[in-house]
C-alpha cells in the first residue's frame, strides 16, 4: 500500500524529493494533491510503500539538514 510521506509545493520540488528518494532505494511515486495549473503549481504528494515510509522520513530529513 502507497502511503504519503510529504506534501510538496510545487511539481519541480516533488520530482526532486522523488529522485533523492529513488536515488537512495526507495521506490517513491508522486501525484497531484488538488487543482494544479497547466505551469505546475500545486500541492504534490509524495508516495512510498507503507513498509519504507520510516526510512523515506529519514532520507527526507536527512536532505533537508544537508
């Protein structure tokens, strides 16, 4: 099961967030929270599998201290 790990401001940070994610092992998808404009503005949720979201947390924060 797909679960939420973050929600994301926009497309461009969702597909960063997805491929350090992916490039870490985690195999993550995103999809469009809402209303988003033809330029890709919007909320964005990042998915992982629900067995992974613990570790996905981590990889996050981890990136964010970075």
């Amino acid at each position: 099961m797909w679960t939420v790990v973050y929600i994301a401001s926009n497309r461009a940070q969702a597909e960063l967030y997805k491929n350090v994610l992916c490039n870490e092992g985690v195999l993550a998808n995103i999809r469009a929270a809402g209303i988003v404009s033809a330029l890709g503005d919007g909320l964005y949720e990042i998915l992982v599998l629900e067995s992974e979201a613990n570790e996905a947390h981590a990889i996050l924060c981890q990136h964010a201290v970075r």
